[in-house]
C-alpha cells in the first residue's frame, strides 16, 4: 500500500508506510468517533484586561492530529489563545472545549485533570531552575505519583527525542538557551499528552537550533498524531512545517520529506490575528496568495 | 484604584490565599518533604539572628533599667522587668521583625522571580496548584517555626539580662533568678506565645501573596520583595497591638 491522499486521511496526518510503523488500520481510525471531536476548539471567544480588547470573538478548531500556526505580531493576543486553553486565563465570554469537554466553567481543581491532557512549551522554557534537567522533565509524572524506574526510563526516552541525554544531571543555569528551550520540550511531552501549545519556541534562537525545533513538531504531528498549537512571528517556522514532513525511512530513522506531488499537506493551517480578530484563516498557500495588504506585509516584512 | 478599595483588594486577596492553604491541608497530594525543607530553612536558618537579637536586647533592657530601679531601690526586681517586657512584647515582636526581614525578602523575591519566568505557569500547566506546592510549605513553617524561634528568642534574652546584671551591675545571680521565676506567670507565656503563631501567617501571607503578584519583570521583583518586608513589619506591629489587648482582656495579662 502506498501513501496516498484521501479526503479521509486528512485526520491523521501525511502517512507512513504502513509495513515500518505500527499505525492503526485507517478506516478504523476514520470510524472513530472520537476522532471527530476535535482536540481544541474556540467559540466565539472574548477577552479584555482592564480596557484594553485583547480577543475580540475568536473561533477555530484545531483537529486531531493538526497543527494550527498562529501568526501575528507581539502582544496581539497570540500567547493569551495559549494561556486560555490552560486556563490560566479565563474569557470573559464564549466557550473553549478540549476534547469536546467545555472548561470555561471549570474551576482550578476541575482544571488540573485537563491540564494533564495538554503539554505546554513556553517561550524562555520556563524550566523550575532550582531543579535538575532530570528532575524538571520528571516533574509531572512524581505530581502523578508514578514509580520512580519508570520516570527514569521515561525521562532518558523524552530527553534521546530532544537529543540531550547528555545534560541529564545538569541545571538549567548551565544549559544554552537552545539547550534549555529543548528541555522545556521533553518536559512538555512526558506522559505522551495528546495536545501540545508551543508558545513562541523558536524566539531569539539561532536558526540550526530554530530549525531542530520545528523539526521536533514535525515529528510529533505526522508521527505521534498529536493536535498542536505553535504560536510564531517567524516565517521560516511557517515554512518548514507547512512543507515538510517526517516518515520513518526503511532503517527506522526518522527523514523529513518535502510536500510535493507526492503529498500534500493538509494537516496544518495558519491563523493571522490583528488586534485580536482572526484576519485569516486557512493554508500556507491561500496565505501567501491573499491579497490583503496587511498580510502580503507580515510575510515578507515590509 | 483609590486607597481605601485597593487595600480592601489586598486584603482580600492574602485572606484567600490563606483560606487555601488550609483547606489544601484536607486535599492530596501533600508535600510534607517540602514543609520540612521550609522549616529547615526557616526555623534552623534564623536560630543565629533571633538568638543574637534576643541575647543584646535583654542585655540592653538590663543596662538601660537598671540604674533607674536602683534609683527606687528596687533593682531586686530587674529580673522581672526584663522577663515580662521579652516574654510579653519583645521576644515575640522582635522576632517576627527579624524573621520578616530574612523570610520575607526571601519568600517573595523567590516566588517573584518564580512569577516573572514563568516557573509558577509552568507549575500550573503541568497540573501542579502552586498554594499547595509553594505557599502552602512556606506559611505552614512560618506558623510552627516562629513561636519556637520566640521561645528561643526569650530564653536568650533572659540570660543576656543575667549576663548584664552580674557582670556590670555586680548583682547576684540568684536573686536575678528568683525576680524571672517570680515576674512570669503562665498566662504571660501562652500570650506570648499565641502572637507568633499569628505573626506567621501575616508574614506567610503577605510575602507570599506580594511575592504571587509580582508583574514587570525583575524591577517588578525588587518592589515586591521592599513591599512583602515593609508591609508584614508593619502588620506585625498593627497586629501586635490588637493582639496584646485581646490577651489582656481575655487571659487578663498586664492588669496588676
């Protein structure tokens, strides 16, 4: 069977030879139902601190297996999406569903189950500093109480994804901020949450680094069917994940491929925000092709 | 926001963060390896300072008092003065005071730079109430340390006092004794010690609630921190004054 498109596969992201990976039978996942029931979605949703309209009725859906790029310029509300699907913060009206689950309602005791569901880079790695590198990406499965032998090998596991099983005893003090950045990953991803928010994860590094970032969201859209949010003010990150994909090649290493007549991806799509209102919504190429003056000044910066 | 209504905020703001740390005691998970590190680094970590505020303070209690009682001929009783005057006021004030510099400052630049990092978000989003984590641990130390530091504190300052009084003043050691043994009575020391338990979580409370707000980066780290030390200093003192009234009509100490 080889990769091929359909209208149906379009959940699950650019296919794998079925014979290397283990992947569920496609109609069996198409049939469901939970898949249908997309991993984040926004309702018509309202924000404002003191006087200032932060998001001005937002709504999208971010399905299974999708990534969802946000654009936009600093302080346009980008970060507050992210903060409100943690519920850090909450709207003052509309509703925001996970899972299908509304958590506006929610208080913080009901919120930390949900928060368990959702993996969170932030933008500087946010890394407790007054802990090991070992013991920041531990941190959420010892909340959980799990058996110290399985953290440990759990850990090793996340930190070969970052590549930085190296620095496993050090402190975050001692670390790059690329290095740092990639920790907050691993941290991010222990216990598999099938929601990750990616906040800014690329800012202020230099482009390699920038560029193993994205591959490593790469990664986990097309070969862990994970629902993503990455939020960016840089073009090149739009690049490379709306053209790119990763398969596991013969040997089992992980290559990124280039979309193109082979493939064609349609797992991820841009949101532009401009003082808080969705200006566009749709594909890489629908974005670059869009008329609007605004827009056509994002990308190419002038 | 005008004084009045900001202050009413403030307020309401450290009493429920308090409020959550008690009812947290009721809910897992429990980090009591965490209350004991607090303690540690709280009760251990201040024993030198209260211990050497509290031993010049009595001394200097003695050195200052004492020519006067002795003017009344009454420098028996030096004993007593400084006794009642650690056990009643000093000790537990002074104490707060010193811890409120050492623990204060820590508690909200720590949690301020926790704030401004990211670190408490961090903490939230991976499902961890930082109350219960990081407030919880820190108020619940204050509370059990800060009367043990006062008891401390006191004894220090008696013997300071004794030190004084028979080295300068040349008065014999027992009858320095007998005036302590004589001046306290058991009412002076629940008193005394019920203020720190209160003066703990006043500071707990203010310091951590400062060190939670904190905005504007690591200038925004500094304020908070002058803000958690100026302020818990002076609730303290506010604290102390409707305290001892409360002591004194209830337990009737201080009414001769």
């Amino acid at each position: 069977m080889q990769p091929t498109i359909s209208s149906e596969k379009d959940l699950r992201g650019p296919l794998v030879n079925p014979d290397q990976v283990e992947l569920r039978d496609l109609d069996e996942a198409v049939d469901e139902p939970d898949r249908v029931v997309p991993g984040i979605e926004f309702r018509d949703v309202y924000l404002s601190f003191d006087d200032r309209q932060i998001l001005n009725g937002i709504s999208f859906t971010v399905r299974r297996g999708e990534t969802k790029l946000i654009l936009g310029r600093s302080g346009g509300g980008k970060s507050t999406i992210i903060r409100l699907i943690l519920g850090l913060l909450k709207p003052d009206a509309g509703q925001i569903l996970i899972d299908g689950e509304d958590i506006t309602p929610y208080t913080e005791q009901e919120m930390m189950p949900v928060r368990q569901k959702i993996g969170m880079v932030f933008q500087e790695g946010a890394l407790f500093d007054s802990l090991s590198v070992y013991e920041n990406v531990a941190y959420r499965l010892r909340e959980q109480g799990v058996d110290e032998d399985e953290i440990g090998q759990e850990v090793r596991r996340m930190l070969q994804f970052v590549a930085l099983e190296d620095a496993i005893e050090k402190m975050p003090i001692e670390l790059s901020g690329g290095m740092r950045r990639r920790v907050g990953i691993a941290r991010a991803l222990i216990g598999d949450p099938q929601i990750v928010l990616f906040d800014e994860p690329t800012a202020g590094l230099d482009p390699p680094t920038a560029r193993t970032i994205c591959e490593l969201a790469i990664k986990l859209r097309d070969l862990q069917d994970v629902s993503s949010i990455f939020v960016t003010h840089e073009m090149n990150n739009l690049r490379y994940l709306s053209s790119e994909y990763a398969v596991i090649d013969e040997q089992g290493h992980v290559v990124f491929e280039k979309e193109g007549e082979k493939l064609c991806l349609i797992n991820t799509e841009v949101i532009m925000l401009r003082d808080g209102e969705i200006v566009f919504s749709g594909s890489d190429e629908q974005l670059q092709s869009c008329r609007d003056p605004y827009i056509q000044r994002f990308i190419h910066g002038k | 926001m005008n004084p009045v209504t900001k202050f009413l905020f403030e307020l309401q703001e450290v009493g429920l963060l308090l409020w959550g740390v008690l009812t947290g005691l009721f809910r897992k998970p429990r980090y009591l390896d965490e209350v004991i590190k607090q303690m540690d680094l709280i009760g251990v970590g201040s024993l030198p300072i209260v211990l050497l505020t509290g031993f010049f303070t009595g001394g200097v209690l003695i050195l200052q008092t004492f020519p006067t009682l002795q003017y009344y001929g009454i420098h028996s009783e030096a004993g007593r003065s400084v006794a009642v005057s650690l056990i009643r006021e000093l000790g537990p004030v002074l104490t707060a005071l010193m811890v409120s510099g050492r623990i204060g400052s820590a508690i909200s630049a720590e949690l301020g730079s926790m704030v401004v990092s990211q670190q408490i978000d961090a903490m939230r989003a991976l499902g961890t109430d930082p109350v219960k984590k990081l407030v919880a641990p820190r108020v619940i130390a204050l509370i059990v340390m800060l009367p043990l530091l006062t008891v401390a504190a006191d004894i220090f300052g008696i013997i300071g006092g004794g030190v004084i009084a028979s080295y300068i003043f040349d008065q014999d050691q027992n009858v320095f004794i007998t005036s302590v043994r004589n001046g306290i009575t058991s009412n002076d020391l629940i008193g005394g010690l019920i203020k720190p338990f209160f003066f703990g979580m006043v500071i707990g409370g203010i310091s951590c609630h400062k060190g939670l707000s904190t905005t504007g980066g690591t200038v925004g780290v500094g304020l908070s921190t002058i803000n958690a030390v100026v302020l818990s200093s002076i609730w303290v003192i506010i604290f102390d004054f409707f305290l001892a009234k409360a002591i004194q009509s209830i337990l009737g100490v201080g009414i001769i």
